[in-house]
C-alpha cells in the first residue's frame, strides 16, 4: 500500500529552484507524525534534508541551510520543500519519509522517490 506519494521534481540549472510536494495518507499522518526529506546520490547513501513535526520544529542538514524550507499543510496531509540556490550536484532522488506512532507502535513510511536533477 502506498502511503506517501512525491511529486515536483525535475530537471533544474544550477541556482535554480524547484518545489517538492509530499501527500501522505489519512490513515497514517496525524499532527504527531514527523515528516522529512531524504536524498540519495548515486552510489551514496541515503542521507536527511530536513524534518518538520506537527508542532512546526524543523531541523536541515548543513548542506542545504539557509536554502531549503519545509514545510506543512496538515488539513490537507502535505508536506512541501522548497529548494533554492540548487547546487549542481548530478542526478539525486528525493524521498519523503514520515514518522508515526500507530497503536502504540512506531511505524516509518517511505515514498517512492522524486528524482531531481541539477545540471546546466
């Protein structure tokens, strides 16, 4: 079952901007639910972005501070990030990742990956 689904990425010059989106399941995103971005390279591991919880606390990797934003829509289960200044690092797939608590169990969920591309 699909539970998170990406969408926006693409093709983009150096310096450009792009704008992830991230729809979660109803049955799985609550106002606890933690929701992040993940990238991996080729040949890299997969490494975090960014994370936002409910209560709008975030957190970002060093590489993209002061570029990227997360953020969410709770009434409508998305989750947005806005990447600006893109630095020509190759082909990399961006994941939305999501955190929950069900019935007392930690539950993580992963979506299928959006590619985006930086390159002139």
């Amino acid at each position: 079952q699909v539970y998170l689904v990406e969408s926006g990425g693409g093709l983009v010059q150096p310096g450009g901007s792009v704008r992830l989106s991230c729809t979660a399941s109803r049955e799985i995103f609550s106002i606890s639910t933690v929701m992040g971005w993940y990238r991996q390279i080729p040949g890299k591991q997969r490494e975090l972005v960014a994370t936002a919880t409910g209560g709008d606390e975030t957190t970002y990797a060093d590489f993209v501070k002061g570029r990227f934003t997360i953020s969410r829509d709770a009434v409508n289960t998305a989750t947005f990030l806005q990447m600006n200044d893109l630095k020509p690092d190759g082909p990399a797939v961006y994941y939305c990742h999501g955190c929950s608590v069900l019935f007392g169990t930690p539950r993580e969920f992963w979506g299928q990956g959006t590619p985006v591309t930086v390159s002139s």
